[in-house]
C-alpha cells in the first residue's frame, strides 16, 4: 500500500497555556504580554523574525521589547541565545502530588494545611513561591505553616502578602517557630504603640506613610520616649500650629531628648522653670521708653522749628 500524507486546515488561532493566563498575566506589563503572544504567533507560523520588526508590529521600542524578553526569562518561560534563538518553554501545572518527587511527605502535608487555611486550591505560582522558601529562605514546612496561619489570623490569604512577611521573617533571621513567635510579639508591641500614636493623631495605621513611619520608630526607640510623652508633643504641635505635623513633632521631641526629658514630669518641671531674659527683656524696655521719650523732644523741637520757618 502506498504511502498517504493528511493534511490538517491551519488554524486560525494561537493557543495560549491556561497557567499563563492564570498565573501571568495579572502580574506582567502589557507590553511584555504583547511580545509573548507575538512571539507565539510567530512561532507557529515558523516565521522568522526581529527584534526590530516586532517592535514595528507592536508599536514598541527595541529596548522595550528586549525588556521582555529578560522578563519572560527570568520566569523561566523562555529563553533565548545570542545566535538569535527564541524558544518559549512549556508550562506545566505543579501539583502537589508531584512534589514528593523533591520533597519528603511533610511538604505535601503543609500544602494540605496551606489550602485549609486560605480556602483554595493552591496555584502552580503559590506552590512556587512555597517552595522557594524551602530552598532559598531554609524555612522548614512548620515554619511555612505557622507563617500561612499568621497571615490567614489577620483575613491575609493573598499569596504575595504571605510572600513579603516570610521575606521579612527571613532577614531578620527566624530559623524556627519559637522565633517567629518572639518576631511576632514584638512586632505586634511595636505596632500597638504606633496605632496609639497614630489614632491620636486622627491618622490610620493603614494610611501611614513609609517616611511617618521612620518618624515613629525615631520617636520610640532612638528617643526611647513611652507614648503618652509623644503624644503630649502632638498636643503641644496641634495646639501651636492647628495641625499634626510630623516634622513640628518631631522638633520638639529632638530637644526634649537634648534637654533629658524621659517623662510627662519632666516636660512639667521644664516648663516651670523661670525664664532668665525676663530681667534684661525689661530693662531693654526701660532703655526703650527712655529713648524714646528723648526722640520725642527732637521731634517736637524739629515740628516747632519748620513751622517757625513756614510763618517766615
């Protein structure tokens, strides 16, 4: 029987992996997802291409579009070589029943407890970034565990939130639970003084600024100043200038921490002692009448002397 050859209709589509959709597209510039599905396109016609002709197709620069194609890189979806070879890799879906492939069973246990504790089927991103902390941060998986149900404690479940506490965990060295727990206490202290700080100042805790906070952290552990001392500067400001102003605040704290002021007994004895220019304020003012009934008299003569000069 002879050979046959079957050919297929060419599609009319380009398609496209559902966890690129699902796992990139929120995150990445849109300019970055216009060269990916160009270069799909591309792909599957077999055509050669550019960098300066799929700018041109896009509506790009070249820079831009070399950005994208760094960024897709270092997401590990593409890769290309300096001879001019595009290749876009696969997207496979981790699941957790692959995972005790690398792992033992108390991984695949603690992604258990993560989807419990969030509510959802974990993402094949999410099991990335869980992992990651495996291999870059050494957090074993009751430490990923107890860091989840911290998030989730506080109606946090989103996996980047998650992400940038276990970061934060990580430099400042928590290797286990119990130092998580010391971390999170002190953190919890550290924030409790801020909002009353805050709330005094009519400000949320959620509306703080990066700078506002640099302010508070001065105020707390570089002046060592308790609350209620930062809170009667606020008064004081309020009461000057009508307003809570970080700067002004933070004015009158430095020279109270100059002057040795620890407490709210202190600022009331600074504020009795008596205040040496009063003396020299009024014999200024004596000095001043004085003169200035001396040049009242110049005047009066000069007045007397032009009209003498005027009836002339």
């Amino acid at each position: 029987m002879a050979d046959i050859e079957i050919r297929v209709p060419f599609m009319e589509f380009t398609p496209v992996y559902n966890s690129f959709i699902d796992e990139y597209l929120k995150e990445a510039n849109g300019d970055f997802v216009k060269v990916y599905l160009l270069c799909l396109r591309l792909g599957h016609l077999r055509e050669a291409s550019s960098v300066e002709k799929i700018a041109t197709a896009l509506n790009l620069l070249q820079a831009d579009v070399a950005k994208a194609f760094d960024y897709w890189v270092n997401l590990s979806i593409m890769k290309y070589t300096p001879d001019g070879l595009i290749q876009l890799l696969p997207l496979k879906e981790n699941k957790i029943e692959d995972l005790e492939v690398y792992y033992d069973g108390s991984v695949k246990e603690m992604f258990r407890d993560i989807e419990r504790l969030t509510g959802r089927p974990l993402s094949s991103k999410e099991l990335s970034v869980y992992m990651s902390m495996i291999d870059d941060f050494s957090f074993s998986p009751e430490v990923i565990t107890f860091l989840v149900e911290y998030c989730s404690s506080k109606k946090k479940t989103d996996f980047r939130y998650i992400e940038k506490v276990g970061l934060a965990w990580y430099d400042n060295g928590i290797k286990s639970i119990d130092d998580a727990q010391n971390y999170i206490t002190k953190h919890e202290e550290k924030w409790n003084s801020y909002r009353a700080i805050l709330s005094f100042m009519g400000i949320k805790d959620n509306d703080i600024s990066k700078p506002q906070e640099e302010f508070l952290e001065k105020w707390l552990f570089k002046f060592n100043f308790p609350v209620d001392v930062i809170q009667e500067a606020i008064r004081i400001c309020t009461m000057r200038i009508n307003e809570s102003n970080f700067s002004y605040i933070d004015k009158i704290l430095a020279d109270w921490s100059k002057n040795g002021v620890k407490n709210i007994n202190d600022i009331k004895k600074a504020s009795k002692k008596p205040k040496g220019t009063k003396k020299a304020a009024s014999n200024s003012f004596g000095n001043y009448s004085g003169q200035r009934q001396y040049d009242m008299q110049e005047l009066r003569k000069q007045l007397l002397g032009r009209g003498d000069s005027d009836e002339k």
